[in-house]
C-alpha cells in the first residue's frame, strides 16, 4: 500500500523549471512512484489530485505556498522524500550576474539600481503576473522580452503600444527566442555572428532559420522575435514594424528573413509596403502563405529551409514529391517546435499526403480527423504543457508517445524533432536513443532533424552521432527530414506484413 | 487597425540595445540568468514572488497605485 504524503511552505515561492528539477531529482528516489513540487494555484492542485499525490494538507495551499507532495512505497520513503525536498530547497539562493555577490534584489526597481547601464528585462514569470511586470520594465525604460505566454491581447496590445510610445523594443509575449549581438536569450542557440537579422514570430523558426544559416557558412546579426500574435490584426505587427526599422538602421545588418504564419492580409499589405521602402534585401518567410505580392526588394521562402537557403544565396531545395504510392502505413510525426511542426505538415501536403495536427496549416485536417491520414502533433502546444514543462526542456513528456507511435500497428515512420540551445534540456538525444533502443526489433523507420550548432551546450555532432547510433537517421535540415519520411513511406513494408 | 508604418530612424532605447548589447534585469525563470552569467553577460536576477499572495487582481490593482 504506498503512502501519499505532503508538505506545505507558506509564502515560499520557486519558478517552474527549477520545481521541476528538484521534482526529477526527488522522483529518482528508491521507493518513490510520484512527487510533485508546484505552486498551490487551483490549476496545479487540480493537477497533484489527478496525479494522486494530494493529501489534506496539500488542499490547504494558497497560490503563494509551496507543495511538496509525495506517494512512495511507504510512509518512510515518502518521509525521506520530503526532507530530501526540504534539504534541496534550504540551499541558499544563487546570485547571478557580474560584480561582487549580494543579496538577490527583490523587485525590479533595486534590480536596475544593481545592474547600471541595464537596457533589457527579461521577464519569464507565470502568465497571470506577466503584463504587470512587463509594464513596469517598460516604465523603467527597459527593452523587454516577454517569454511567457497566457497573456491577454488587450494586455499585449495595451504593452506593445506603450513600448512603441517609449521608443522601446517589446518582443513578445510568448516570445521564445531572441539574439541580440551575438546573445542568445531565452531558447536560443550559439550561432556565427553575420550579416543577416531575422525577426521571427515563432520561436523554433527563429531557431531553425538561424542554425541553417550559421551552419551553412553564413551569420546571424540579431534575431529579434515578436510573439506569435504580432501579425495579427488586432496587434497591426507593431513589434515587427519596429524591428524592421531597427535593422534598417543597423549597420551590421545586410540582409533581412521574416518569419510568421500566413498573416492577416491587411496586416500583411501594412508589413510589405514597409519592407518596400527597406534599403535591405528581405526574404519573406510566411509559412504557407501562398500569392504573395511582394516587392522588388524581397524573395518568398515557403519554408524555413527555403528562407535560410535564400539568406546564404542557395538555390532552395527541390520540394518533396511522391514516386509511386505510399504502403498504408502512417507517419507519425512528434514535434517540440511548433513552427517545426507547420513546416513539416507543408511538405507533407505539398507531397500529395494527407495530413491531421492539433495545430493544423492550411491543408492540413484537424486531430479529430486523423483517421486515414498521416499526423503531426505539436506537443510544445498549450494543451500538452498545462501543469507540465514544455518538451524541449523535459523531454520525457514526448515518452509516451513515441512509445505509442512505435508499437502502433499503422505506424511507418515517426518524424522527430530534436531543439537544441540555451534553455533546452542538455541531453534530448541521449533521452530519444535510451528509449528508442530499448524498443523490440522491427517496428516502424524514425527520422530526425537537429536544430542546433556545435557551439551549443549540447554540441550538434554529438547530438547527431548519438541519434545515428540507436538507428535514427538525422537529415540535415527539419525539412530534408520530412522530405525523408515522405521518401521512406513509398519504401515501407505494409505493417500487415511485418 | 494596423498602424501606418514607420520607416523612420529607429528610437534611441532601442537603438543602443543593438549597438550595446544586452544588459539583462532577469525576472522569472532563474536558469535564464545563470545561463546569461554563464556567457559572462551582464545580468542581475529578481528574487520575484508572486505578489499579493499570488492574486493576480490584486497584484495588478497593487501595481497601478504604485505608478
């Protein structure tokens, strides 16, 4: 009989990935099935419940206290847990950044005074509290990078047009990626310094497009990411209008590659009477958007790919076709990246396949039409990251359905994606092998793309060459991968038969 | 609607964030600065907590009468 035990620390707070570190190292334990750390919200206590790890004191937590909550084998395990937990969380509190060691400032005004000459804030708190600390570092003068998502449009729109007012940059909400002079912030990766700036409103895009052009001979000035909604109407593109004046203006900056879902065409009429009258070349990268008037100044990239291709001055890459019928069996692609994801279901449909995703492109069919068709799934999607780290950082949440993709009866190739960089987990390919090699022999082919550069932390060669000893082949690009998958479902013994 | 678009030389704030680089004041996720003071980037982190006991109403009534 296990034992579900839990502890509650009043006004203790901790952010969500070092909980979910302390979360892994506690679950590790000898004896223990389940731990949970998470801040007492409503939402998390509904989570612990589910799970199975929520006591009566745990009911008791408001959304300013800590809950520790266990189930072990047995009540001493769980005991032992807990003051595990308890010694982990008692370790002092680093302090981070340059100068002597002090006290952690403790809100952002004494943080400026800390840190003279501060000129950027980057704000990554839960969602509920993001706009108001946004709104305070752009009253303090401060570019801000807004990662966090759930953040209202009437608050983004309320953000983004104070920062317009200030003559400040506002990247975000759910602003992923950004690079500013050679830094990576957030989930970016260790690109060459160059001559092309990217503004991006998606985060793996930026990510994609960056590596492809580092890795092929080129560099990257800065990357300035906007958040997903920037193009739309109601935002009118005002992070994206700024950005474009900022790397006009820059001298570093030759060249520059857009990156955004289609567009809302009025908004997108606004963003290329503006790159018109930009002295730079411009590689407009509207993932799928098809009839694009663009101007003399600017080349259309359907895919990131293409748009790197066309930033190093390649030609792009010829698009995947079908040589004879595929076998019945599917794809089943598993993605972290979102924008990977829309990628991949654009050369699918362009192929000839048909495609479901719980984020569908135009083409593609929703989730609940999978039946009979290939599938994409964006696992990074806020369905699958409430209460739980986004895969990129953990990528065990992918477990499951890898796992399933492999011993599905209809399953021909899984595609997988596999991000690299600052912020992401430090070993996603040792996690992806370990559980691909444990699989029984036979089963479906799995292709993988590597989003990364050897001056990431991971290293992207040693990522590929661990991938390419369980038996994964790693194309170059997230787009050769899929053209791959595609090649391999015309090849695929019917599962009937294996 | 969008707004007319600028084409104009950009603003000083953010301007010098491109030419300097950036000078980060980290709020939220604390692995964010470590890896900044990692690449020996100048960055101070904000010991944040949910202000008024994790009420967003409340916090964001609290932030208004502050500014």
């Amino acid at each position: 009989m296990s034992t579900v035990l839990n502890e509650v620390r009043r006004g203790t707070y901790l952010d969500s990935v070092a909980l979910m570190r302390i979360s892994g190292a506690i679950r590790s334990m000898d004896g223990v099935d389940e731990c949970g750390l998470m801040m007492g919200t409503p939402a998390n206590l509904r989570i612990l419940a589910d799970a199975g790890v929520l006591a009566a004191e745990g009911e008791t937590a408001g959304p300013g206290d800590l809950v520790i909550a266990i189930r072990a084998r047995d009540a001493a395990r769980a005991a032992a847990a807990i003051a595990e937990a308890a010694r982990i969380l008692s370790r002092p509190k680093r302090t981070s950044g340059s100068g002597p060691a002090a006290v952690m400032p403790r809100t952002l005004r004494s943080a400026v005074a800390a840190l003279p000459g501060a000129n950027l804030a980057l704000v990554s708190v839960p969602g509920a509290f993001a706009a108001t600390e946004a709104m305070k570092a752009l009253a303090a003068g401060l570019n801000v990078l807004l990662f966090s998502d759930n953040v209202s449009l009437d608050d983004e729109i309320a953000l983004k047009a104070e920062a317009r007012a200030r003559g400040i940059l506002m990247m975000g909400p759910d602003c992923g990626t950004a690079i500013i002079g050679g830094v990576p912030l957030a989930f970016a990766n260790a690109v060459t310094r160059g001559d092309t700036g990217i503004i991006g409103a998606s985060g793996t895009g930026i990510q994609e497009v960056s590596c492809l052009v580092s890795n092929g001979g080129g560099g990257i000035s800065h990357a300035i990411g906007t958040g997903g909604r920037d193009l739309s109407r109601e935002v009118g593109a005002i992070t994206t209008l700024t950005a474009l004046d900022l790397l006009d203006a820059d001298p570093a900056t030759r060249q520059i590659v857009l990156i955004s879902k289609p567009p809302a065409p009025e908004v997108a009429r606004t963003v290329l009477a503006r790159v018109s009258r930009s002295p730079k070349r411009v590689v407009v990268c509207f993932i799928g958007a098809k009839d694009l008037d663009l101007p003399p100044n600017a080349v259309a990239g359907a895919t990131l790919e293409d748009a790197a291709n066309l930033a190093l001055g390649r030609p792009v890459a010829t698009p995947a076709s079908l040589s004879r019928p595929t076998a019945s069996g599917k794809l089943h692609g598993l993605f972290s990246g979102g924008t990977l994801a829309a990628e991949a279901q654009l050369i699918l449909s362009r192929a000839g396949l048909a495609v479901a995703s719980n984020a569908p492109v135009a083409g593609s069919a929703p989730i609940a039409e999978a039946h009979g068709r290939h599938t994409i799934l964006d696992l990074g999607d806020d369905a699958y990251t409430i209460g739980r780290p986004h895969p990129m950082i953990e990528p065990a949440v992918r477990d499951a359905h890898i796992r399933a993709a492999l011993e599905s009866p209809d399953c021909a190739v899984v595609l997988l994606d596999c991000v690299l960089g600052y912020g992401s987990h430090p070993d996603p390919a040792g996690h992806i092998a370990r559980l691909v090699e444990a699989r029984p022999p036979g089963g479906p082919r799995i292709v993988a793309s590597v989003t990364g550069t050897d001056a990431d932390p991971q290293s992207r060669t040693l990522q590929v060459e661990r991938l390419r000893a369980a038996g994964i082949e790693v194309p170059p690009s997230n787009a050769a991968a899929t053209r791959r998958a595609v090649e391999l479902l015309t090849q695929a013994t019917p599962p009937e038969r294996r | 609607m969008p707004p007319e678009p600028t084409g104009g030389p950009p603003a000083e704030a953010a301007t010098r964030l491109l030419a300097d680089g950036p000078s980060v004041i980290n709020v939220g996720l604390e692995s964010f600065a470590t890896e900044l003071a990692g690449q020996d980037r100048p960055v101070v982190h904000v010991d944040w907590v949910p202000p008024a006991g994790g009420d967003p109403r409340l916090a964001r009534l609290l932030a208004k009468l502050l500014t």
